[in-house]
C-alpha cells in the first residue's frame, strides 16, 4: 500500500490547502443596513465562546459586500444550517444584491431577516468588533432564539457544501 503524495505547497498556499481540508459547519448571518435593507452572508467561522453570558463569535473581510451593515449595526441574527437549507446557502453566498429575493426568510426580532425553516437561529447584541489585518472578529451577545426541526448538518469542506456520512463508532 502506498501513501499518495502530499502536494508540494509553502507558506499561503499551504495554509490555504490546510483550511480547506478543515470541514466547518455552515450559518447563515443576518442584519439590517442603516436604511433598514436585509443583508447577510454565509460564514464557517461561527463558534460558540461563552455559555454565560451565551456568547458566539464570527469572523468576516471587512472588504465583504455585507461589512458596512455589520460595522454599523448592533444586532444580527445567527442561523444554524442543516442538509434542508443547502439551496438557501447557495443564495446566500451568492449575489449580494438577490439574496433576500423570495420567501426563504421572514422579518423577525428588531426586523433582523430571519432564514426560514433552520434547525436554529438566535439573534443578539455586537458586543465587540476586533479588526485583524484587513478581517475583524466580531463578539455576539445572544438575547434570545429558537430551535426548528433537527437536520442533519450542512458542512463546507473542500470548497464544497457536504452533508456527513453515518456517525463513527
């Protein structure tokens, strides 16, 4: 048996390659410009950093066609994905100017576009925006949310949206 071989790849490239190969969990944020216009984007960095207060993280370019709403805003709406919302995150990262076109979302607390039909979604306060090279990491106090119909998640590896394989025993 032989073991392929690794790509030769240094600096950037192998961080980049490394990444990919680093399968995430994808949300969905959401926010309102200063005008009251929906925006939001996918995102595979979201994680959880404190249990109390209830505090979620996410990072984001602040070249990113949704950074001004988020730098101006002081809640978004965070939304767990699963298999059922595979199409949804396509349209979400796609065209910024079409991602609120039709009714996978409704208005929800502080008008915050809310996706539809996820297996959870909760909405809080910005309570830190850090910037970091030309990216920032931003700092979410949940106030409140709920949780939809279980799915299976929705992965993003290998420059791929996936779904997993039976659990390991």
């Amino acid at each position: 048996m032989t073991t392929p071989q690794a790509p030769d790849a240094s600096g950037f490239d192998a961080f980049a390659q490394a990444f990919r190969r680093h399968a995430a969990g994808v949300a969905i944020i959401t926010a309102l410009t200063p005008d009251g216009r929906p925006v939001g984007f996918t995102a595979t960095s979201l994680a959880s950093l404190a249990a109390e207060p209830p505090l979620a993280t996410f990072n984001m370019a602040r070249t990113a066609s949704s950074w001004p709403a988020i730098e101006h805003t002081d809640h978004v709406a965070i939304h767990i994905l699963g298999e059922r919302q595979f199409g949804v995150a396509q349209i979400l990262a796609g065209d910024n100017a079409k991602r609120f076109d039709g009714d996978h979302w409704e208005p929800g607390p502080h008008g915050l576009p809310i996706i539809r039909d996820v297996p959870a979604w909760m909405v809080g306060r910005i309570v830190a925006r850090t910037p970091v090279a030309g990216n920032a990491m931003i700092a979410v106090q949940i106030t409140e949310g709920a949780l939809g119909a279980p799915d299976e998640p929705l992965t993003y590896h290998e420059r791929a949206y996936r779904a997993l394989g039976a659990p390991l025993r």
